[in-house]
C-alpha cells in the first residue's frame, strides 16, 4: 500500500521508524484473527482482511502519574500511540472536557444519577478532536504530506482546524448535502473542502481510492484508522478519573460508525487491567437515529449481520449506513447486558430542547439522539433508573441549527413599552 512516503518493514514492528514514535505500541493487531503486524498505514489484516488494532506493552502506570500530566488527552499519552513528547508537536490539546452531573435532566427522566459527558467544548466543538489528534500524530510520524479525511462534519472540522495548526496540508471531503454550518466550520480553516454528490459512504469509498492510489495521503479514518481511533478511548478514561477512579453502571454512546462505543469500552478495560480501577460489571448502550439504524436494526432481531441502509435523518453525523464497526458494537452490547436503541427524527429534536433546557447544554443532533434513546431505554425498562447513568454529548449544537430552528424563537415580538410587555401576558 503506497499511502505515505516512509517505508515499513512488515517483519520489523519498529523498521523506518523513530524510536519512541508511537510510545508504548507495538504492533497492529487483526480483531478476528490475532495477526500481527508492522506499525506503519496498514488498516486490514494481510491474513483475514479483518481490521487491525494497536497492541501495546503497557507500563505499570499509576493514577498520580496521570493526574499529574497535562489537562487534556495528553496526560493519558503512556495508554496511546503517540511519542513521549507528543506535547511538543503543535496541536489542538483536546480532551479534559467536564463531566456534569445532570440532576435537572435526570429528574425529568426518571433516572436518579445521572451524568452528561460534554465533548462540546473541544477546541471545535466535537469528540472528533480527540481522535484526529492522535490520527495527526501518527500521519507526522509516518511521512504524511496531505492530512484528509471523508467526513459528515464534525471530522473535517477537526481535521481542518489540526492540519492548520500543525501546519500540514489538509482535503477533507464532505457530502453535498450537509449542513451549512459544519461546511462553514471546515472551510474556514482549508481551502481544500471538497463536496462528493452523495452520501458518507459514497465519500468514503472515494477516500479509500485516492488512499490507494496517492502517495503521502494519510487518511485518518481510512489508512491511519488504527491510530485514530484509539483516540475514543480517552473519553472512557476520563470519565473514570472523573468519577473518582471508578466505572458508571451505565452508559449511553451514540453509534456511526461504532469505532467511539467499542473504544469507550476498551478504555474502561484496560483501566481495570492496569489496576487503575476496581472491576465490576457495567451496561453499554448504543443510540441510532432510525433514518440510518443498521446496528439497531440487527440487535431488535437477535441477528449478527449488519445489512447496510441508505441514511434518512437529521442527525447527519450518525449517518453511516455501513457502519465499520458494527458488529462489535452487538457483540459488547450484548455481552455487558446493554441495548442498542433507535429513535425519530422529532424524538431527536425534542431531546435537544429538553437537554439545553434543563442543563443549558447545547448539543446537536447526535447528542440529541443519544438523550432521546436514553429516555426510550428507561421508558422501555431497558435501562435501570436507580443505576448511576453516563450519556455522551459528542457535539455542540450551533452546527445543526436547522434542526430545531423551527422550534425555538421568540414568545412574542412587543412595542418597547412597559403596558407592551404586561399586556403580551408573558409574566
């Protein structure tokens, strides 16, 4: 695969690279077969054609050492495939970003602890910039000369924003239809947003292709996807180290491709693994929108397969009709006794008004679709009240304003007038 201009050796995880370069990885591993493989912009297994993880050797970590670095995803860089001095690159420094208790909300829906991870305010406003960060790493490392990505917003925006201030040239190529607002966020930072007629699936199929076919293109969704999304897992280990060093009894993740749920749960994993928190068992649950709900679909009927949808709904960001890692999104819902749970499009409008109107947090459509499955799955009895509960807000709601723009506004237009005002009857 000639995608970046450094040559790997597949026998040699550690060929063509610096030392130190991806921290404490060392290999890419098959999730199917257990195949490993050099480090370098490989994403399938030379053997099965299964996606590749990274492999680690961690070292014994404690939570002083990692509450003593720096407040964003870089105090978790031992658990990442990033060099030791990865804060010396420019970058965004994402991460750290608040854990609100949601008492307003939960009461509203029945659920006695209630949590809102809020990734809302990242640098550009998304979970996205956790991932991009650690893709940008491993593009630098690797020789990259073009940072690109396919995207339904929230990823080009932070793909975007990284290659601007790490100075690299970024293309970040987006449907045609999508919001105004999330082309605005990309074109802003690069002059190379290209629209594809089409729908995310069509963008990253032609991702795929440019991938195979340019030398020194790092895609970080498509040839550097390993990388990328370890990323996720920082929203896991964080919401542990928020919580005290422990894990939720549950929680509620909003499903695209399913990379950010399966790396959530890896994250809480490998903290029990390295003794950072205590085990105990938790339910993971996954939200679709149900104009694009392949992997709910599957998991209502008790089926493996993910059969692919051609997406209908506003929440755009959620869009992926083949999910990649769908399957194993049913394989650890199930295994930890959670759900994935669909929802409509008025459901997901509704849920944005409720969440900003009980804890002034703004979120946009996908966020909204994880409140409104979150309220399906307690009203369903899929999901227990008493349990302490985490719901993910994965971005921030001035990008898919046209969503709800047709239910919100003023309560009435008044004279500037004092009798104006008392006889609108708004007291």
């Amino acid at each position: 695969m000639s995608v970046v201009v450094v040559e790997t050796d597949t026998t040699n995880p550690r060929a063509g690279l610096r030392e130190g370069a991806f921290g404490n990885a060392t290999a890419l591993a098959c999730r199917e077969c257990g195949q490993q493989v050099a480090l370098g912009p490989f994403y399938a297994c030379p053997e099965c054609f299964g996606p590749l993880e990274i492999a680690y050797d961690f070292p014994r970590i404690t939570r002083e050492e990692i509450e003593a670095g720096p407040r964003n995803i870089w105090r978790y860089k031992a658990l990442l495939p990033v060099p030791t001095d990865i804060e010396q690159s420019p970058n965004m420094e994402p991460g750290f970003t608040r854990l609100l208790r949601a008492d307003n909300l939960g009461r509203e829906l029945g659920i006695a602890t209630l949590w809102v991870k809020d990734d809302s305010t990242n640098p550009t406003n998304s979970f996205k910039d956790r991932v991009v960060a650690c893709a940008l790493s491993a593009a630098r490392e690797l020789g990259a000369k073009v940072f690109a990505c396919p995207s339904t917003g929230n990823l080009a925006n932070a793909v975007a924003a990284a290659g601007a201030r790490a100075g690299i040239r970024t293309v970040v190529f987006i449907p045609s239809n999508l919001e105004q607002p999330k082309q605005v966020n990309s074109a802003v930072y690069t002059d190379s947003l290209v629209a594809v007629d089409g729908n995310y699936d069509d963008v990253n199929k032609l991702a795929s292709e440019i991938a195979g076919e340019e030398d020194g293109w790092a895609f970080v969704n498509v040839n550097v996807r390993p990388y990328y999304a370890e990323g996720s897992k920082t929203l896991g280990y964080e919401i542990a180290e928020q919580l005290g060093w422990r894990l939720p009894d549950q929680i509620v993740i909003p499903v695209a491709s399913g990379s950010q749920l399966t790396k959530v749960h890896k994250a809480f994993q490998e903290l029990v693994r390295l003794g950072l928190v205590e085990d105990k068992p938790y339910k993971v649950f996954g939200a679709q929108a149900e104009g694009c709900s392949p992997v709910s679909v599957a998991y209502k009927a008790g089926v493996d397969a993910i059969r692919p949808v051609k997406p209908d709904t506003i929440a755009k960001s959620l869009a992926i009709g083949n999910p990649a890692d769908g399957i194993y999104v049913l394989d650890i819902c199930r295994q930890t006794g959670g759900a994935v749970e669909d929802v409509t499009d008025d459901q997901v409008r509704d849920a944005i008004v409720l969440l900003a109107r009980t804890e002034g947090v703004f979120t946009e459509t996908a966020g909204g679709t994880t409140v409104a499955v979150l309220r399906k799955l307690v009203e369903t009895g899929q999901l227990d009240p008493e349990l302490e509960t985490v719901v993910i807000n994965t971005g921030h709601g001035l990008k898919t304003l046209d969503a709800i723009s047709d239910r919100v506004g003023p309560v009435a237009t008044i004279a500037p007038s004092y009798a104006a005002f008392t006889d609108a009857g708004i007291v």
